[in-house]
C-alpha cells in the first residue's frame, strides 16, 4: 500500500487541508506533511487516527484470501527470464522431492 498516495487522494476526497485533518487527528500538521510526501511512514496508531480523522477505519484482510500474492509476483518480475526459468526449476524440483517423501 502506498500510504503517502492513499493518505493524500482521501484527504483531497474529504475537502480538507493538512491543517484540518491534522487538527481532526491531533497530531502536527508537519506530520502529515511528511507522511503525505513520502518522507516518513506513520505508525500504524497515526495512521489510524488520520484514517479516522477522514472518517475512515483501518482495516486488515487476509492475504489468502485474495489468491494472489501480490507482494511474490512483484519480486518475480524484478528478476531476469533466465532467473525466472532457474528459480521455477528449482522450485520443481522441490515440490517432485517433497512429493517423493514417504
């Protein structure tokens, strides 16, 4: 999640300021300065009280519920085609040897 951007589009959706929101949540507005541009990442209580402060919630979800890990193919597609094919290899030898396991 790309809190800076997320934080920034719903504060822009709620009509407020910096000063506002910051007011609402009660932390500095030099905070949300800073967690707007990406130079600081909030703590996950700031974050929820910012949330809170647009009227929102923070929430979690499970990951194995989505059926795709978003996070494993982003880092799959930093590799080259030839580490793809190595690494599938390898994996398929791991799952033919798990398999063989008494």
């Amino acid at each position: 999640m790309d809190v800076a951007r997320t934080l920034r589009e719903a504060r822009l959706a709620a009509h407020l300021s910096q000063r506002q929101l910051a007011a609402r949540a009660g932390v500095p507005q030099s905070t949300v300065a800073r967690i707007e541009s990406g130079r600081m990442m909030p703590r996950v209580d700031t974050l929820d009280r910012l949330l809170r402060g647009l009227g929102s919630r923070l929430g979690a979800e499970r990951w194995e519920d989505r059926g795709v890990d978003i996070w494993l193919i982003r880092e799959n597609l930093k590799l080259t085609p030839r580490q793809r094919v190595k690494l599938a290899v390898e994996e398929a030898h791991a799952v033919s040897r798990f398999e063989r396991r008494p």
